[in-house]
C-alpha cells in the first residue's frame, strides 16, 4: 500500500506567506504611467474625430428631412418655403445651427445651410443643401466644407461648385 505524505500546517504557510519586500518599484509605475499617457495621446483625436463624424450623421440627416420637405412643399405650392415653421418641419439638434432657408421668389431653388456650433473644435464640419427645380424634376445637391471651421454654400446653378473649396457628396 503506498503511502501519500501528510502535509503540515507548516508547509503551507510557509508556502502561501508573502515577503513584505515584494511590489512594483517606481520605475516600473512611472513606465507603465508613460505607456499609458502615449496610448491615450495617440488615440484622443481619432475620438475626437469619430465624435466629429456622429455629429455630421445628425446634420446630413436634417438636411435630407429638409430637402424632402421642400420638394413637397413645391410641389403643393409652387415655390419654396422660406421658413422652416412654413416648412412644418421640426429641426431638432444641439450640434448644428440651421438658419432658416434661402429661398428667392422668382427663383427655382431654395439653399439650406448646417452650421457647428462649435465652430468644429468637436471636428464637425459644415453643410449646405440646394434643392433646385428643374422644369419637371428636383434635384438635390448637398456640399460639404473642405475642412472643420470653413462655411461652404451650395451655388445658384445645379451644375456650379460648392463655395471655398467644398465639395458636393450628392
């Protein structure tokens, strides 16, 4: 018959004691501290600029409801609003200015604008939107600024370039 060994009390708290000696130095802290401060400084403006994106989401997003708006609002009445409480439409958001439309009677077309609020210190950029009447059909322009703090403006002709170097995604 084998005989396991018995284990004392002793052994094991001999083998579970901690010496008082034992922890990180400073020098090892201030190297992870450093490691982690690089981290985060390389990371901050790629949030900075994903914040900056989810913001511009909420700004294409009214100007579409806007656009849409006003191909109705032609279409019933034969001009552009030039007011969005004329528009019905409920512009909601605490990123983005929306001056009210620029719609010249007489014209065929109406100019909406998205403006930061934060003059893009969160990385938002600035839009703008034309919707144009085009004897039997809109179309619609949406121009973005060149870079976060420049104002861009949709032109007066469908075909003409977005203002101080924007550039038209539709």
């Amino acid at each position: 018959m084998i005989r396991l060994p018995s284990f004392t009390s002793r052994w094991i708290l001999r083998q579970t004691s901690v010496s008082s000696s034992q922890g990180f130095t400073l020098l090892e802290l201030i190297v992870v501290l450093l490691i982690v401060g690089i981290l985060s400084a390389m990371t901050l403006p790629v949030i900075i600029r994903q914040v900056g994106k989810a913001r511009e989401a909420e700004a294409k997003q009214n100007l579409s409801s806007i656009g849409f708006a006003q191909q109705g609002y032609f279409f019933e009445n034969r001009k552009f609003a030039t007011t969005y409480i004329e528009l019905g439409v409920g512009i909601s958001g605490s990123n983005y200015n929306f001056p009210d439309p620029e719609s010249i009677p007489g014209t065929l077309r109406t100019k909406s604008q998205a403006i930061s609020i934060d003059n893009g210190l969160t990385g938002s950029r600035d839009y703008a939107l034309g919707v144009y009447y085009l004897s039997d059909s809109y179309r619609v322009v949406l121009c973005q600024a060149s870079n976060i703090g420049v104002d861009t403006q949709v032109a007066d002709t469908v075909d003409g370039d977005c203002s101080n170097g924007g550039f038209k995604i539709y």
